[in-house]
C-alpha cells in the first residue's frame, strides 16, 4: 500500500530527505505535538462544558440545536486527535511502529469526518441567521418547529454517508480510487458547503452593521461571526492541505495544519463565554450565565427578527 494513499495522520513527524538516523527525534516536532495534545484537552474541557451546560442547563432553541451538534462534532474531532497524536508520541519516543499505518490512516478519516460535520454546522447555523434576517415574518411565523433538529439529523447522516464510502474506498481500493474519493470529498466542502456560509455571514455582517432598529440579538450573530472567521483562518487549512496531498504538493507540515484545526475545534467554547461575559462593564460572569445571555438570547429571534 502507498504511502501517499491518504494524507499523513495528525502530528506524524516529517523526516528529512538526509537525515541519517530515522529514530532522531527533532524537538520542533516533539514541542508541536505537546502544544497540540494540551489544546486538545482544553479543548475537550470547553466542549464537554458546552455539552453539559446546553443539554442540561439551558433551555433548548433552533439555535442551541446547533451548537450542541456543533460541539460534540468538535469533542469527537479532538479526541480522534489526541487519540493520534498519543500514539504518535509512543512512536517517536519508543522509535517503532506502535500500530499499523491502517488504524492510523482510519484515525485520519474519523478526524476528517468531525471536521466536515462542523462545517456542514456551521453552513446551516450561518443560512439559518440569515434568512431570520432577509425573511423575518417567515421566519417567525412559518419556520417549522422542529427544522433544527431535522437538519442535525440529515448533516449527520450525510458525514457518515460521505465517510463511510471514503473509507472503503481507500482501505479496500488501489490509490487511484482513494485519490478521487478523498478529491469528490473536498469539493463538496469547497464548492457546495463553504461558499453559502461565507456568503451568509456576509449578508449578517452587513446588516448587523447598516444597524436595524428593530430589537437583534447582537451577541449571537457576533458569536456566530466569529466561529466562522476562526473557522476560516484555523479550520481551512487542513482542508486545503488535505487536497493538495492529493496532488502531492504540501504549503504547510501535518504537525501545523492539525494543530491550527485543534485551535479552531478548541476556540469555540471561549468565544461563547468571553462574548456572554461582555455585558456594560465586561465583567466576568459564571459560565452559565454567559451561556445563558449568548443563546436564550437566541429564543428572541422568533419574536424581534
């Protein structure tokens, strides 16, 4: 099987072409993949508080739907990662091959699996505000009730769909097969999923800024304006660098773009406190009441928008 089948595993060091001694251990890479594995953790600490706090503390709404989804998609990428990156670790400390290439390559795809669920999530969250904004008597009036929960059900459905057939593509099929799964794959995510987010958030920004005089809930659309900004800056990447593999061309190491994907799966979870804590003073508040301030608030749309 080839090496360039998949895509690298997360944090697997990259050699140099004339390095003599494939048991060194470089101490950039060892430094990135601490720093990545401590992110990881915290990261998985913020999102099981959102899990916690949104499935048992907060009253559920349209939008909570989709941060509770948002966020275990987040917990699961994490953990396929530090998952990963452990055993990675074991590898470059022990100098030998703690598990087959692969398990690892299936660890690369389950990542890959959470991430393209969050950016399904984030395309639906990111239309959903928009058209509260554009079509606000639709929305209050003829929205269906249960539409969230329709929606998290069908994006879920169609990310296991999408990686089930990449994954038997790729670990029963020569590379030529994996190669244009994995391809087919990240064009639905350029071309069909990220496009109508940015286009949304777009929209929300400028109208959020023209400044309506009717009653929005600026906290929330500035929570989900920065999700999708540090999507943009820490989550595309391994999306691009996923794709060019394909090709055999790299802009940036593995090490890099999955601890760049880590930040953006760990973020989220700090924008929602920092975002409810800012309230005249900027006081910080307990985490539930910044919960509470950021998505009840959301419960108001369906009256204001």
């Amino acid at each position: 099987m080839e090496r360039n089948q998949t895509p690298p595993p997360p944090t697997s060091p990259t050699p140099e072409p004339n390095d003599d001694d494939p048991c060194r251990l470089e101490v950039t890479d060892v430094a990135i993949d601490g720093v990545t594995l401590l992110i990881c953790l915290c990261g998985l600490l913020g999102n099981g508080a959102v899990l916690w706090l949104l499935g048992c503390h907060i009253k559920r709404n349209p939008i909570t739907t989709y941060i509770l989804n948002l966020a275990v998609a987040d917990f699961t990428f994490l953990l396929f990662t530090v998952i990963s990156s452990i055993l990675y670790m074991i590898e470059n400390i022990s100098c030998s091959t703690a598990v087959s290439l692969t398990y690892m390559r299936s660890l690369f795809l389950l990542s890959l699996f959470s991430y393209n669920m969050g950016l399904y999530l984030l395309t639906a969250i990111s239309i959903e505000r928009c058209v509260s904004i554009l079509c606000p008597l639709w929305y209050r009036c003829r929205r269906p009730h249960c539409l969230s929960a329709l929606m998290c059900v069908l994006l879920w459905a169609l990310s296991i769909t999408v990686i089930a057939v990449v994954t038997s593509l790729c670990l029963l099929h020569d590379h030529e097969v994996c190669q244009v799964a994995l391809i087919s794959m990240y064009a639905l995510s350029f071309l069909i999923f990220a496009p109508p987010m940015v286009i949304s958030n777009m929209i929300l920004f400028i109208k959020v800024l023209c400044g309506s005089k009717r009653r929005q809930p600026k906290r929330l659309y500035i929570v989900i304006f920065l999700t999708v900004l540090f999507f943009l800056i820490f989550g595309v990447p391994l999306s691009i660098w996923s794709f060019l593999q394909q090709f055999s061309y790299s802009f940036l190491t593995n090490q890099v773009v999955f601890l760049l994907a880590c930040i953006n799966s760990s973020i989220n979870p700090f924008i929602y406190f920092l975002v409810g804590s800012c309230h005249r003073h900027c006081s910080l508040v307990s985490l539930q009441v910044a919960f509470q301030r950021v998505f009840e608030e959301a419960a108001l749309t369906m009256t204001f928008s």
